[in-house]
C-alpha cells in the first residue's frame, strides 16, 4: 500500500469516527431531552405531595405560625431547585463541550455534498441557525480544509 493509499486510508477511518461519534451524541442529546422532560415531570409531582404533607403539618402543628411555616418551606424547595439547577448546568456544560464537533461536522457534510457554495453554508451556519460567529466559521473551516482538500470537496 502506497503513502497516499495510507493517508487516505487513515482519514476515511477518522472521518467514520467522528460520524459515528456523531451520531453518539445526537442519541445522547435525545437522551438528555427525554431526561430532562421526565425530571420535570417528577419534580411537578414531588411538589404536589410535599404541598400536601406542608398541609398536614400545618394542620398538625397549631402552635408554629404559618409564617414560619411558609418559610421552612420555601428554604426547602429552593435547596431542592439548587440541586436541580446545578445537574442542568452540569448537561449543559457536557453539550458545550461537544457542540465545536459537531458544528464541524455539520459545515463537513455540507461541504461534501456540494450543493451548497461556502457563502451559503456561511449564512446558514452564522446567520440563519445561528451556531457559531462568522470568525468562527471561517477557523472551522481552516481546520477542516485539509479533510476537505483531502476529498476533494473543497475548491
């Protein structure tokens, strides 16, 4: 096997990668949604029941003024919403960190499908979904174009 046959060999095997790595995390991002969604779904819930249990406590409990109470309360639920602030906050960060590859390859496969001319995938990715600035974009690009030179795709 020649250099080139390797070289190409080798970029064929890491472009398979990324885009498998790609889909990876489109299931993860899904994941995450559906997580999300469930959580919230839960936590509507436990609310309700822990209303219900302040109801009974308040009923059981004639000697506490319902202004203490309401505080008690309301210092619960926002330790409660801190926790599920910070696990938000945590996904989001993990997405954060992922969102240059997969702008990447989004720009990537567009390129490859030459349908569009790079001044349209500009105004695409920049403009109209907004991903990523214009200077952004254009780094992107420099560090895809040996891939892209590569292919063939680039021109």
């Amino acid at each position: 096997m020649g250099e080139n046959q390797k070289d190409a060999y080798s970029i064929e095997n890491v472009l398979i990668k990324i885009v498998d790595s790609l889909d990876s995390l489109k299931k993860e991002i899904k994941q995450i949604k559906e997580d999300i969604k469930a959580n919230e779904t839960l936590n509507k819930a436990l609310i309700e029941r822990v209303e219900k249990v302040e109801s009974l406590y308040e009923d059981l409990t004639k000697g506490a003024t319902k202004k203490e109470l309401a505080e008690r309360n309301q210092r619960k639920l926002k330790t409660e919403n801190q926790q599920i602030d910070a696990l938000e906050e945590e996904m989001l960060d993990s997405l954060e960190k992922k969102r240059k590859e997969v702008i990447k390859m989004k720009i990537f496969g567009l390129m490859k499908s030459n349908t569009m001319s790079l001044t349209e995938i500009r105004k695409l990715i920049v403009d109209k979904l907004g991903y990523c600035s214009k200077a952004t974009f254009y780094r992107y690009i420099r560090e895809l174009s040996p891939l892209l030179k590569e292919k063939e795709v680039y021109k």
